[in-house]
C-alpha cells in the first residue's frame, strides 16, 4: 500500500555552505526529505527556492510512490495500485 506524504513526515531545507552547494548561475539547492523512507529529492533548476521546492515536492512524491511499490522481488507492482483507485 502506497502512502499519502502526510507534511508530519516531511523536512524542508536550503542546501548552504560551499559554493558546490549551488548549481547553475549560483541557484539555492532546495531539499525536502521524507522522514520514514529515508528519501530525499533536491532542486536546483531556477533562482527562486520556492519554485525549487516545488519542483523537489514532485520528484519526492515520485519516489515514495515507487519506493512503497517495489514488492519482495524488486518488481514494482502496479496491480495493488489498480485495486486501490
């Protein structure tokens, strides 16, 4: 079962420190973290943290999806999914 990011479970940061810490034209890294996973997404496409945020809530929910999808076997499995809509 596939579960919904509850914000509990979920820390935000800005990457600081060196100047590897910044991608292109010196972007904030923005990080979010989902807490029971482990799972970590970042961001660097644009100059507003926000938007990198954005972006990074996205890829995260992405990975959580598919994180609590994988069965034993290492297949993802798309038919409790099915089950579940």
């Amino acid at each position: 079962m596939i579960p919904e990011l509850n914000e509990t479970d979920l820390e935000y940061g800005i990457i600081h420190g060196n100047i590897d810490d910044f991608g292109v034209d010196g972007n904030p890294v923005a990080m979010i973290k989902h807490v029971p996973s482990g799972l970590k997404a970042e961001c660097n496409y644009d100059r507003s943290w926000m938007y990198n945020r954005k972006i990074a809530y996205g890829m995260l929910c992405q990975k959580v999806h598919d994180y609590y999808a994988v069965d034993n076997s290492g297949k993802i499995d798309y038919t409790s999914e099915l089950l579940n809509d």
